[in-house]
C-alpha cells in the first residue's frame, strides 16, 4: 500500500468510527425506536457498512468548515438511514431477493420479510424525523430534508431502483443506463456531498461555509463519484468473488440487469470509470490541497475491490 | 339522514374535494414524481379513500384560524400520502395479504410486489419534501416534519404494525392491543389534528392561532377519536360484509388478530368505542360551537357501517 493509500484508509476509518458511534448514539436513546424494531433496526445499522456516503458528509463539511461539526455528524447518520433502508428493501425476494449482504444474512433472511419492509419503513422515516430535530437551524434542517428526499424519493433513488428492475432482461441504451444509475446511486452521492457543504455553512455565524458556487462543485463531484461508484460495481460483479464482495456474485448477469458491462462491454466500462473519476477531481481544484483527501476516495472508488 | 347528519356529510365532502384537488396537483406538477412511478403513485393517491385524516387536518386548521390555508392544504396531502403508503405495505404478502382495498385491487394486485413496495417509499418520502417545500416557514415545516414522522415511524405506526403482526394468533392482554392500537392508528389522528392546529398558528403573524393549551386539546381529540375509529375498524371486520368495506371481511378473525371483539367481547367493545366518542367530545370544551363539525365527525366514526 502507498503512503498516500494507508493515510487515505486511516482517514476513512477514522470518519467509520464517527458514524457508526453517531448511529450508536442514536439507537441507545430511548424514544426513537419502539422495543417491538430494536432488534431488526440494530441489526440493519450494525451491519459492517463502508459508511462511504457518510463519509462524504463529513468530509465535505470540513472542506468548507475547517471541522466535523454536529449538524454533520446528524446529516451523515440520517443518509446512513436511507442507504440501509433501501438496501434492505431491494435485497427482499420481490425485488434483487438477496440471501446475504455486506457479509451477513440480509434482514428478511435474519428475521421475516414483514419485518424486513417495516425495518426499511421505520429507518426511512427516522431519517427525516433525526434532521427535523437535531439539527440547530431550522432553515438548514429544511435544506437537509429537501436535499435528502429530493435523492432518496419518486425523482430520485426509488425511481431509479423501479427503471432497474423494468429493465432487467429487455436491452436498454446507454442513455437510459445512465439515467437509471444516476437515479439509483450518483444522486444519493451527490445529496451526501451537499450535505456536508450545507452543514459546513452551519457552523460559521459571520458567514463564510459553502457558498452556492462551491456547493455547485461538490455536488458535481459527489454525482461523478456516484456514477463512477455504480459502474465499479457492475464490474465488481463479474469480476469478484461472493467472498471478496461479502454478497452474491454474478447476480446482475443472471437477473439479466442492465450494466455498463453488459451495454458497453467491460474495457469500455473501466474507461468510463476512469473518465467519470478525472471528471469528479477536476470539480474540486477550487479547493486546493484542503481537497486531498476526496480525491484520493475517488481514486480508492475506481480501484475498489470490494 | 337527520340534518345534523346530512350537513355534516356535506362539509366532509367539501374536504375530500380539497384533499383530491391538492393531491391532484401535486400529481399533475412536473418534478415530483418520475415518469416510472407515475402510474402507481396516481393509482394509489386516486383510490377512494375516506380522507378521514386530511379531513381533520383541515378542520382543527379552520377551528383555530377561521379558515383553510395553503399550509393545512400541504400538511392533509402529506398526511394522506404517509397513510396511503401504510395501506401499500400493510396490504402486501408478506403482511396482511390483501387483495382488495377501497373496493379496487390492492397496489401489488394490480401492478406486482416490487412495485407496491417502492410506490409505498416513493409517498413516505415525498410526503416529507412536500412538507420541507411547500411549508411558508421553515419552523413550522421542521414542527410538521417532526409530529409526522414521530407518528408514522418507529415509536408509531410502523411499531405498532410491527406489534400487530406479532400479535397474531398469540394472546395479548388489553393493554398490549391498547399499546398496538395507538400506534398502528391512533397517533396519526393525533398528527392529523396536531398538524391543523399548527398550520392555522402559520396563517397569523400578529399571534393567534393554536397556542399550547389549545394544541394539547386537539392533540387529546385526535388520540381518542383515532383509538375509537380503529375500535370500529375491528368491530366492523366481524359484523359487515366485504361489500360495505371494499375490502375483505372477516379477516381480523380468520388471521387471528389481536382485536377489541376478540379481546373484550363485542358489547365492551362498542361500550368502549362510545366512550371514547364521549372523551373526543369532551376535549374539544374550550372550542365552543366551532367544534360542531368534529363532534359530528367522532358521532360519525362511532357509527360508520364501513
């Protein structure tokens, strides 16, 4: 490993620790979750997530805020939230009917299906209620919620999730790939990368934080890296092994889903890739040096083998 | 009819109308909803429904502020769409398995489970950004986020659906089923009432609208007039045909649901019923003959025949 790599894992894992301490936090404060979804919400959330999307929060808020701040680490649990829920919605059998996820049995394997769909439910609405009350201004938990629903909601991620199963075994082109990734994945990347901007601003009373052109830049970097995300992954699943992935294998050419691998092929797919990571770098010169750190994820992103 | 009766089923007819024509236009509005959700989303906002909830929403706003205003408008849709994914998912397989609702096939009936499951995500969600959007202020959007979600998520209706699914053919004591059914119905009447009181505090700047006091009253009417409706529910799943519901009678019974007949007997079970309709009406005092119109709305919960 480089010493740029170990520094950029160290510093992951660094902001893994915040989020997952943060959704610790949460799950152990009574009031949020009724005794009857403990268990089920604790699993889900416990899972050994990359904590990726929330990872960009934080780091976008320090860009422009110098810091972590609270707003930040509320915003990184609450997308956390969403992320899990739609991961355990799309692993049900109506839907990708996935056995395992992130190395362990998925909810409607550990528990039943009805509480598999109560869990993504019940983690999907916690989201908003946690940006309603915990972040400190109510014109940025505003922001937040749009933000977040604008990329988790019917124009958004579940749009995207509905056209990926419309599409399985039918051929679509690559303008209508690009749409249902960008629905599915890089607009919940761009939301995490707002996010943090936007929680950035929060902190700074005379001013300052991101202003609209420098979130402008992060959200068209969080929508590259997205996008650069979902293709890594359609390469990843022909690539790896079920080991390596801690999920199925294979799984996207047998649902016969539409991929940039199976659409363009898979040299012209890491050229994308590769294309997309450039893109994504180029949108954060603005920020100089201070900037270092999202770069070397999109790098991380594009090589990932997992 | 008396003409009690009749003036009231009037003015509840004049709400659904504002109810569907605001639901109407966020359907019709580009943005919202992307074009594979469209026909779902549509299908499930256009079903018949009673519209109980934005009713309530819209009076408890005219109690406190003489009118309807544009807020309480937002606040009924968004209540109405969190309600109308609950059916969705409740209505699935893997849950209570229905095939029929409001007289047309259930979401997964009519289009499949996939798609049931993300047009019931895509409502929560949206449900939420109407509210961050469309709310002139941000405070009382934040407020309205927050009686929502406390009441449609994991300390309210999703636990309580939860608790309903475990409660099946095991004996629950009338505090557990109590417990079940504040959650699972209850609370959003509580929301709904809430919400309204709220919304008409928006409309006047030099002070006026809901204060606390008054806010806690609705509140109290909401909880009761809820508990009542989803002890009617249970009474009407043993006494009325599958015709008068459109949906299936006799269902509670055949799933071996934890239900007021089946717990207390049929006659407590309407004894109680009546004296929640008694304490609904007791709670709205302080409002004097503005309140005729709910009073008329908890008689007409107690004695729906579907």
């Amino acid at each position: 490993m480089a010493v740029a790599e170990k520094d950029f894992a160290k510093q992951l894992d660094s902001k893994v620790r915040l989020v997952n301490k943060e959704l610790g936090r949460i799950l152990s404060t009574p009031g949020w979750v009724a005794s009857e979804l403990k268990r089920p919400v604790r699993y889900a959330l416990e899972g050994p997530g990359k904590r990726i999307r929330s990872a960009v929060v934080l780091w976008c808020c320090e860009l422009v805020a110098g810091k972590v701040n609270r707003n930040a680490l509320t915003a990184a649990a609450a997308i956390e939230m969403v992320h899990t829920y739609s991961l355990i919605h799309d692993d049900l059998p109506a839907m990708d009917d996935d056995d395992y996820r992130r190395g362990r049995l998925t909810c409607h394997r550990k528990f039943d299906e009805a509480t598999a769909i109560l869990t993504g439910d019940a983690l999907l609405t916690l989201a908003f209620e946690l940006l309603a009350k915990e972040i400190n201004e109510p014109k940025a938990a505003v922001k937040l919620i749009i933000e977040l629903a604008e990329a988790a909601g019917p124009a958004g991620m579940v749009a995207g999730q509905k056209a990926d199963l419309e599409a399985e075994n039918g051929r679509v082109n690559k303008e209508t790939l690009q749409r249902i990734h960008t629905n599915k994945t890089a607009k919940m990347f761009r939301c995490a990368a707002a996010m943090g901007g936007i929680c950035g601003s929060t902190m700074l009373t005379t001013g300052g934080g991101a202003n609209e052109r420098q979130l402008k830049r992060l959200r068209e970097y969080g929508l590259k890296i997205g996008l650069g995300f979902q293709i890594a992954d359609d390469i990843l699943d022909v690539s790896a092994s079920s080991v390596q992935l801690g999920k199925t294998s294979g799984k996207d050419v047998k649902q016969g889903k539409a991929t940039y691998p199976a659409i363009v092929g898979l040299e012209k797919s890491r050229g994308l890739a590769e294309k997309l990571a450039k893109e994504a770098t180029a949108a954060l010169k603005p920020f100089g040096k201070n900037a270092d750190v999202l770069r070397e994820l999109t790098k991380s992103l594009s090589n990932r083998t997992k």
